[in-house]
C-alpha cells in the first residue's frame, strides 16, 4: 500500500491541531523540554492558525458535481 505525502501530512496536522505540544516537538524555534526556551503565547497562537489552516488547506477535495439545469430555483 503506497502512502501518499499529502496524507501523511494531513494525518499530522490533524493531530497536531488535538495536541499541540506534536507541533513543538517538530518546531525549529523552541526546546520543548526547557521551560526558558519555550515560545511566547502570542506565538503558539499563530502556530495554531498555521494547523488550523494545514488541515483545511490539505483536506482532501471532493469531485465537483455536475450542476443540474433549474437546480436552486423555486418554484
């Protein structure tokens, strides 16, 4: 069975979005296990927003559904 990167990607963000100390484990800017090096609230907010976006951004797409004619109007 062939993984796909982008699956791989979204199963980590996703889990990273439950549990964000996954985030500061892979996070260049901070030694998770020191409490002096650890980033600032302002920081962990964006990285929040970051995931929050991740996970929309990969979600996987559903196909476009061919538009039916008359469809949304009333009778």
């Amino acid at each position: 069975m062939k993984t796909h990167p982008r699956k791989l990607l979204r199963e980590f963000y996703g889990r990273a979005l439950l549990s964000p100390e996954l985030l500061c484990l892979s996070c260049a800017h901070t030694a998770w296990n020191r409490a002096g090096c650890r980033c600032s609230e302002q920081t962990r907010q964006d990285c929040h927003l970051f995931v929050s976006d991740m996970v929309n951004h990969l979600a996987p797409r559903c196909p476009e559904r061919p538009s039916r004619p008359g469809a949304g109007l009333s009778p």
